[in-house]
C-alpha cells in the first residue's frame, strides 16, 4: 500500500466520523446554485512524508503529477500571478479579466528584500541560504502578507514553508490554513514533494521529510459521497518516480518528472467545486 495513501484514507476517515459540522454556522463559500458550501472538519492534522523511501503520491485515485508540477513552478520559479503563464484551469474562478489573481501567491514570492548578502526574492533567498548558510534555523518563505490581502483575489491556502537540512538530508514544512481534503489534498503533497526534492538537487542535499500541517482540515457537504467512493478503493503499491538530472532550480519544467508503474482508480465523477 501507497504510504499516502493510508495517510490520505485515515484523515478522512478522522474527519467524517468525528468531525466538527459547520452546518449551523454562517459560511463565506457557496456552490456554483449559490447554496452555502458546509463542511465537516477537523483542527490541526499533523502528516509526515518520507520522501527517501516512496513519493506520496495516491493510487486510491489518481493525482495528475504534471499539472501538479506545473502550478508549483507557476508560483514558486514563474513566481507569477496571472493564468496565462499556467497551463491548466484551475485558478480560473479567481482571475480578474487580464487574468491576474492579484497580489498573491507568485507575486509574493517575486519580491526583492534587502538583506546584509544582497537583494533577494523569496526563492533566491532560500537557495542562497541552504547552498551557503544550511545550518540556519531561519529558512523561511511567507506569502502570507497582511498589508496586501485586499489586494488578493484568494487568500493563500499553503502559505509557508520552512526548509531544515539534518546531515545531507533535507526536510520542510508546508503551512497550510485551509485544506480542501478531496479537491486539493494530495495535489499539495504532491507539489510541495516536487517542490522539496528541486530544491534538495539545486542544493546539493538529499530528499527527505515533507511535514504537512493543516490548520483546517475539511471535506464539503457535497463531496462526501465521493470521498466515501474513493477510500473504499484498493490501494496500489506506490510508483516510483524520476526526476531529472538538473541543478539549477530554474531548470526544471514538468516534463522533468515522470512515474514508473503508477497504477490508480480512475475517478469519473464530477467534482463540484466551491467558491
């Protein structure tokens, strides 16, 4: 069995049956007939990841690692704000008619700030102190930026990640406030992973442990049935995965990634997703 995929099936588990339903509260999101998007949730999960022994990708249903790859390149190398620069369609319901979802995510990231060793973004700040100073406590990237988030089409749901090298290991943190368990889940593990294991051959480390911290960790009214219908599925061993031979974090697209023997349940219902 896929080790995300047991993490994947227990947090779910977790969230259905003992859960917290917001049904008797008041809720900003709403589905595409305009009804509230209820939920039900659970507060602080904590999942480990090692991604020196499999890629925590699930075969319980199947993750599109490309697309994956894609939007963390968007935000994190592209450091861009805007969908044009994206392939696919995800981030449509929150761009403005030049395609812009304001000042979040990538745009965040592309920031220069003075500091003592010179003008850094985010991300070249991050490869400057794990290649130079990887012993710091202080490797930290945060696009959550209270000043900007009128300006912010979305509030960021994964907003930090904090990089940590043991011996030639390197391990992160992801922060997330909000997590969407059936539409974004896996598709964050799966990205950050990525994210991780570029950043762990830009710096000359090993991969190691992906930390994913939920704050509010929720399956919607309308997707429990499809996430009933999914963990009743037969988990597959997980695929093994291949990355590129490349050390310049700005090399890296897509293509690089690719899966061998990745066996999945094809989902073929529809997804509503709230807004």
């Amino acid at each position: 069995m896929s080790r995300a995929d047991d993490i994947f099936i227990k947090n779910c588990r977790e969230i259905i049956d003992s859960g917290y339903s917001d049904e008797s509260m008041d809720v900003r999101p709403h589905w595409e007939d305009g009804a509230p998007a209820h939920t039900i949730k659970r507060f602080g999960i904590v999942n480990r990841y090692d991604l020196s022994k499999e890629f925590p990708i699930l075969t319980i249903r199947r993750t599109y690692l490309k697309s994956a790859v894609d939007e963390i390149l968007w935000i994190w190398q592209k450091k861009s704000n805007n969908i044009k620069d994206l392939h696919s369609h995800i981030w449509d319901s929150w761009a403005d008619e030049n395609g812009s979802i304001g000042k979040a995510y990538g745009y965040q990231l592309g920031i220069k700030h003075k500091y003592p060793e010179g003008e850094f973004d985010q991300v070249d700040r991050i490869i400057y102190d794990l290649k130079h100073n990887p012993a710091s406590r202080r490797i930290i990237s945060n696009i959550y930026v209270h000043q900007d988030l009128h300006e912010m089409n979305l509030y960021p749901c994964a907003y930090s990640m904090t990089f940590n090298v043991t011996g030639n290991r390197l391990n992160a943190i992801l922060n997330q406030r909000s997590q969407d368990m059936l539409a974004a889940n896996n598709w964050n593990v799966v990205q950050y992973s990525a994210l991780l294991i570029m950043m762990a051959k830009t710096c000359g480390f090993e991969p190691g442990e992906l930390v994913h911290v939920i704050a509010d960790a929720h399956i919607y009214d309308r997707h429990i049935p499809i996430i009933e219908e999914i963990i009743a599925n037969k988990p597959y061993d997980a695929p093994i995965l291949h990355v590129a031979a490349k050390h310049d974090f700005y090399d890296f697209t897509r293509d690089d990634f690719t899966l061998e023997n990745y066996r999945y349940h094809e989902l073929k219902t529809r997804i509503p997703v709230a807004i």
